[in-house]
C-alpha cells in the first residue's frame, strides 16, 4: 500500500518535470494581445494576436504598406515617437506587459536595427557602439566599455574588419559594415530580443549573406524579429513565418509548413506572386 | 546661329549682373583696404594696443576699442549664446506646442527688430537704474540682437536631421534629453555653430545697440563690468564725427581692424560649411 503511493507519486514528479520542462523550452517571448494601431483615424495594424518564441527567428513578411514596420516598432514602443500613432491592445515581453515598464527599459531589452544604415555619422566607430552603454550608464569603467564594445563587435562580425581604425568615422565604413555596426550598437546594450527591419533592404548581395549568416549564429543567444518584404529571404533565414496583409495576421507557422503547406489562400498567391 | 548669339548675350549680361550685385562689397572691402591698411602700417603694433591720439596728435592706438569688443562679444555670449541655444533646440522639438510656437514668432520678430530700439530697451532697463552706462549693458543688447541668429540656425540644424537617426538614438534605451542633447546636438554641432559663430560676427560689428549702452571709452581698457566699456564699431562712429583728420585716419585704421576680425570670424565658417555630410 505504502509503495504503491509512493510510486504514485513519482509519477506524478516527473510529469510536472515534464511539462515545466515543454513550458521553458517553448518559452514565449513576444506574445501581442488583439493588438491594434492607428496613425490618425487610419486603421494600420487590426487585431493582430502574435507568440513569438524565444531564440528563434521570427520573420514577418507581407508586401510593402501592410503595416510590418509599424507592427514592429510597436514591440518596443518606438511606435510612440509617432504624434498621431494609437495603439491598443497588449504586448508582452516574456509574460510582462511592455505598457507597464517604463519604454526606456523595454528599448534596452529590446533592440532595434533598421533599414535605412543609420550610425550616427558624427561619431567614430568606436564611440557609436560605446554610447548607449555610456548614456545609459551600463559599464563601470573605461576598460569594461572597451570590453564591452569589443565583444559587441565580435558579435556583429565586425570585429577583425574595424580593430584597426576604431576612431575613424562610421560613415567611411561599407553599407554592409554600417549595417553591422548598427547590429552592435544595438548588441551591446545586451538586449534579449533584436527587432530588424528590411535590414538588407539597402545592401547588395553579399552584403546581404553576410548578414543573414549573422542572423543565423545571433538566433542561439537572441530572439530575433525580421521584416522582410522577400519571401525568399524569409524561407532562407527564418524558423516561424508570420504572413502579414492590409494589417491583418493572414497565417502563422513554422517556415516549412508555411512555404510548403500554406492554410490560407492568400498566403499560397503571396508566395507564388500573384500579389504584392 | 541666331540662338547660339541669344544665349551668348544672355549668359554676358547674367554675368555683368551679378559683377554689378556684389561690386558694392568689393568697393567696401577695397576702400577699407585702400585707406585702413596704410594706418595700419604706420601705427605699427602700438596702434593695436595704445589708446586714443588728442585732436590732431597723430594715431595713438585703438587698443581699448579692441579689447572692449572682446570683452562684449565674450559677455554677450555668455549671457546669450545657452538660452538662444536652448531656444532654437526647443523650437524644434516641440515645434506644435504653444511654447514651440511663441518661441519661433518672437525669434522671428527679434530677427527683424530695429537693432537701436535694442539699445533703448536695455538703457530703460539697465542703464537708468544703474545711473550710468557698463559693459553688462552693452553685451546684453549684443545678446539680444545675436541670439535669434543662433537660435534660428539651432533649430534649423536640428530639423534637418533625418528622423531616422533619431529612432535610432531612441532605440538605445534613452531619455528624450539624452537624445537631443547627447546624440541629435552632436550631430548637429557643425550648424549650431556655424549659427553661433555668425552671431558673433554680427554683435562684433553693431553700433546701435551700444549707442545707449555700452556708453564708449576711449582712454582706459577695462574698468569692470559695471562701468563703461568701448568698442571698435562704436569708436569709429565717434570719430568720424569728429573734425580732426587724425581721428579720420584712426577711423579708417579701426574699420581695417574690424573687417580682419570680422573675415577672421567668417572664413572658417565658409570652409567649415563645405566640410559638413550626413
Ligand atoms: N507616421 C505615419 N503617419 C501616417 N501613416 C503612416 C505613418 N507611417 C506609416 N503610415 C502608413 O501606415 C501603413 C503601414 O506602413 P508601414 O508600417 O511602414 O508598412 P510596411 O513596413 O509594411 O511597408 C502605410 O499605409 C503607411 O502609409
Ligand atoms: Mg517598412
């Protein structure tokens, strides 16, 4: 009798194991709720419900207007810059609702690389990694900046090209290179989720590689959210598609099922072509 | 043929045009030359740092003329150059608000004001409570008179900053006041200060708003701030006046001086201008 209870309960142990264990391995960390925004009266993003696992990456693609780029900087309220930009709905950032941190908070945890190259032209190459650790007060000394700028740069895959010439101007560096460095500037704040839109957008073909392979190592240790307005980009480095159309959440999935087996109509006339 | 002759006339009488448009700036700046240089020459060094001749007792120096403009256009700065700087960076940013708005009519209309109404303001303000004319009056009318220049050339170099980096410089987790004053100001430095450095070109060569100010001196370099004070614009409008053909070639000695810091001021500001890429 005694054994039997016993045994019942380690049963039951090593279900919870289990299922603790499914829950942490498909741990969500974006999650919107019926999420709407609005630029004025114009009705941009309509009712989009999103779970955006951890250490993935994330595509969401859809032809050009139909509100990806105002889906994503909702993510981090860089939306907010917007005057006329309303947004209701929420959106979670690993179960905790980004409405109530403080949006200086949610911008560190969550970084953004966009698709106009922008590092700031009037500073070194050095300085446009290091400032954001430096204004937000995140390193302690002059030897953890230089650490941590360092890493960051590693991390980008830029390292070996620029650790000759860290003060000259970002500006003299290749479109692919800024574009790096704009993937360390923001790397270097240490955020867990990196926002990135069109980032090839501007860049030429091998430029292009070279960043989609740096998305692929990034995916271990981020998460990461890609627009694209190519599908093709979005078959080649994304694990889960999110098709986007007129601001509404057409279809979502993992890449495969997505490309090879699309649930909706529209996705299957998107992929082949035949709008956008 | 006829439309080969047609532009030639055209393209000739656009040059003549222009020749004719900027002739009065070469007329002044040879003039000037013509007549301040030999002054110059002959006064030597001492008529940099002397003080003023008597009445028809050679050129003596303008010395105490000069080091009053510094001292104007350095007091004047510091009291105008961080609120016209504030101002301008305020007319950008929030370019919609009531404070935004206000800002940028009353920038307008400092822009335009008659400079020696400047002068009576500070005088009713200043100058008669005191008793008596001082340096603080004079540069506080060359603030007046310099900060709608910085401010406007502040606010416009703000504006034209692609809002593109401003996303970006939000995107690093920052304070709206770190974004404007640590990234967007740097990147906008080279036409602030363009803005500044323009503002102080312009105060170093005003005499109206220093008629009912700054009061003149002549004989003594700096007597304190509270205290009149000279300066070369000023100086070169008393002696004119004057009837002693000394104080004529003083004059025209002290314009000389005044253009040099004047295009001291101004060339580099060409040249910086060129340099400037987003
Ligand atoms: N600041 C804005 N004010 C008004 N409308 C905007 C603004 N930004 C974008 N829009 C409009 O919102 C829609 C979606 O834009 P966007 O999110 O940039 O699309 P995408 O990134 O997919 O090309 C477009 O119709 C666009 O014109
Ligand atoms: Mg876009």
């Amino acid at each position: 009798m005694r054994a039997r209870k016993s045994k019942d309960r380690g049963a039951k142990k090593i279900e919870t194991a289990i299922e603790t264990a499914i829950e942490t391995a498909i741990e969500t960390a974006i999650e919107t709720i019926n999420l709407n925004v609005y630029y004025n009266s114009n009705h941009v993003i309509k009712s989009v419900s999103l779970q955006i696992p951890e250490n993935v990456v994330f595509a969401i693609m859809g032809p050009s207007g139909c509100g990806k780029s105002t889906l994503l900087r909702a993510f981090n309220r860089l939306i907010e810059l917007q005057e006329n930009a309303r947004v209701e709905g929420d959106i979670k950032l690993y179960g905790r609702s980004v409405f109530e941190m403080n949006p200086i908070e949610v911008r560190r945890q969550i970084g953004t690389v966009f698709q106009q190259v922008n590092p700031f032209p009037h500073l070194s190459i050095y300085e446009n990694v290091a400032m954001g650790l430096k204004l937000n007060k995140l390193v302690k000394s002059k030897d953890e900046l230089n650490r941590t700028v360092e890493w960051a740069l590693k991390k980008a895959a830029l390292w070996d090209e620029v650790k000759d010439r860290l003060n000259d101007f970002a500006s003299n560096l290749s479109g692919g290179q800024q574009q790096r460095l704009c993937i360390a500037r923001a790397l270097a704040l240490k955020p867990e989720v990196l926002l990135m839109d069109e980032p090839t957008a501007n860049l030429d073909p091998i430029a292009t590689e070279k960043i989609e392979d740096l998305i692929y190592e990034l995916k271990k240790e981020y998460t990461i959210i890609i627009v694209t307005h190519s599908p093709s980009q979005a078959a080649r480095v994304a694990d889960f598609v999110a098709f986007l159309y007129l601001g509404k959440l057409i279809e979502v999935g993992p890449v495969e099922k997505i490309f090879e087996n699309p649930a909706e109509n529209l996705t299957e006339k998107y992929l082949t072509g035949r709008i956008g | 043929m006829n439309r080969l002759v047609k532009e030639k006339v055209f393209l000739i009488s656009i040059t003549v045009l222009s020749l004719l448009a900027i002739l009065p700036l070469f007329h002044i700046l040879f003039s000037v030359t013509v007549n301040g240089l030999p002054v110059l020459v002959k006064g030597g060094f001492g008529f940099l740092t002397g003080t003023l001749a008597s009445p028809g007792d050679g050129l003596g120096g303008i010395g105490v003329a000069i080091v009053g403009t510094f001292v104007l256009v350095f007091l004047s700065s510091l009291i105008g150059l961080p609120i016209a700087v504030v101002a301008g960076i305020y007319a950008a940013e929030y370019p919609n608000s009531a404070i935004g708005r206000l800002t940028k009519t009353l920038l307008q209309i400092m822009l335009e004001f008659p400079t020696i109404l400047v002068g009576l303001f500070v005088m009713q303000i200043i100058v008669v409570p005191m008793g008596n004319y001082s340096a603080l009056a004079g540069a506080l009318a060359l603030a007046i008179v310099m900060m709608p220049y910085v401010a406007v050339s502040t606010e416009e170099a703000m504006k034209e900053i692609p809002f593109t980096y401003r996303e970006a410089a939000f995107s690093l987790g920052l304070t709206r006041f770190k974004v404007v004053f640590r990234v967007l100001m740097g990147m906008a430095r080279k036409g602030v200060l363009t803005g500044i450095l323009i503002g102080m070109a312009k105060v170093a060569g005003e005499t109206a708003p220093l008629l009912f100010s700054a009061g003149g001196a002549s004989r003594v370099y700096f007597m304190g701030i509270d205290k009149p004070i000279g300066a070369i614009p000023l100086l070169i409008y008393n002696l004119v006046q004057q009837p002693y053909k000394n104080y004529h070639q003083i004059a025209w000695g002290a314009a000389f001086v005044l253009m040099l810091i004047f295009l001291a001021i101004f060339i580099p500001i060409r040249l910086k201008i060129k340099e400037v890429k987003i």
